[in-house]
C-alpha cells in the first residue's frame, strides 16, 4: 500500500499521458512535466499487465523529485489497462501528474506479506517470466507446496491467486531487506508473469498476505506520509492499494 496526502495554498500542475511510442525519450518527458516551474512531486499510473521499461523510474529518479504511485493490474484475462491524461487516453501508456507551486507532498509506503520460511533459488528467466525456481517449472514449486494439480494454476481463479503468494527477493545474498516482487498471473507455459525484474540465481522468499500486518501497514504508511508534512493539514490523500488485498479480505 502507497499512502500519498497533499497540503498547500497554490497548486501548479502538468498533466501528461505517455504512449509506448514516446517511452525511449524520457527526458522530453521531464521536460514537459517541468514547465509547472519547480516540481514538488510525481504521481503516474502505468498498466501493470505491459509495464513500461524501468528505464523510465531510473531516469525519473535521476531529477530528484519524488515520485508516486503504482501499476493499474488489468482484468482476469490479462488485458491491459488505459491511462487518461491531458485528453488523452491510450492502452497500455503511462500517466503524469507533476505538482508544483505553493505545496507539499507527503507519502508513505508498507505491505502485509509475511515470510513462510521457504525459500528459492531463481532458476531461468525470460524478461518478466520467471521459468523455475530450485531447478524445476515455477508452476510445480507452487503445486508441490499447496496441493493443487499444476493444470489448476494455469486456469482461472488460481491462476489470479496466486498474486495472495508474492517472492520476497532478496537485495544480495543473506539480506534481510527483500524487495517484493508479486506474480500477476501463471502462464500457459507454468512461467511466472511477474510485476517486475527478477534476476536468474537471485534468491527469493515465498509469502503470504496477513489482514492484521495489512491494516497496520496501512496505519504506518499514513503516518509516514503525515509526519512528512510537519504540522501542516493535509487536503487530499491518495490511496495505491495492491489489488491482491482484494482477494486476502474476502
């Protein structure tokens, strides 16, 4: 979960909708998004299904301002999703909004995944996919640890479910710090299509989503994006909620 609250008495803004034909030219991108004057912070919906390159982040995070938001997940059939901005709307693309004026940005970040103990090797890899995991078909592993047939992964709903079950991947070996990465769905071929990059050999934790840690890192995430603030009021709050929170509530 992304908590984001705004506060201020003059709000500058720049609005743009990104299509995939323009993500190699980032910078122009920036350049747009800077003609608010100073900017306080970003906040982008992408699709979640087709990300953009994180090409686009590393740069974003090469200017210095704050950057919010998430990935849009799509429907169960994986289609992808339509960003809308500045009149403008297109599948698949990549919204800005770039604050700037009198105003301040506050955010916070948290999760409710906890470890199970189990833990994997990242065997083959191709882009997003993850093919296996320990040496054997990424789809098995799950199969092996919660007792469903491997065809029940690769139909609707398991396929969907098994966003409930993320990787925690590891920053070097033997760190404690992981960095989530969550399954968008099992392929046809029982590769794992995966939110973002992960690397072949790196190692990655199995998790499972707990509703009391979920509703506490709510609470600590908006405190964060408070404390951020100072003493000022907030006006508006923002709420980027995994969708994954969806099924674990129900």
């Amino acid at each position: 979960v992304v908590v984001a609250v705004l506060c201020g008495r003059e709000y500058k803004a720049r609005v743009e909708c990104v299509g995939s034909d323009m993500f190699g030219d980032v910078e122009m991108v920036v350049r747009r998004l800077q003609e608010t004057g100073e900017v306080n912070g970003v906040i982008l919906a992408a699709d979640g299904i087709q990300p953009p390159p994180e090409r686009i982040y590393e740069v974003l995070g090469q200017y210095g301002f704050p950057v919010y938001g998430g990935f849009a997940c799509g429907d169960y059939d994986g289609h992808g999703t339509y960003q809308i901005g500045d009149g403008h709307a297109e599948e698949g693309a990549i919204s800005f909004l770039a604050l700037g004026g009198r105003c301040a940005i506050g955010a916070g970040n948290g999760h409710g995944w906890q470890p199970t103990g189990m833990l994997f090797t990242v065997g083959s890899v191709v882009e997003r996919n993850i093919k296996s995991l320990d040496g054997v078909a990424a789809v098995e592993v799950y199969s092996r640890i919660f007792g469903r047939p491997v065809e029940n992964w690769t139909t609707h709903p398991w396929s969907e479910l098994v966003r409930l079950y993320p990787l925690g991947v590891e920053h070097f070996p033997g760190s404690k710090a992981l960095l989530l990465r969550s399954p968008l769905g099992v392929n046809q071929d029982g590769s794992l299509r995966m939110n973002a990059s992960v690397a072949e050999g790196q190692i990655a934790h199995l998790l499972v989503g707990d509703t009391q840690a979920c509703l506490e890192a709510v609470k600590s995430a908006a405190l964060q994006a408070l404390q951020e603030l100072k003493k000022a009021s907030p006006a508006l709050a923002l709420l980027f909620i995994d969708v994954a929170w969806r099924y674990l509530f129900n």
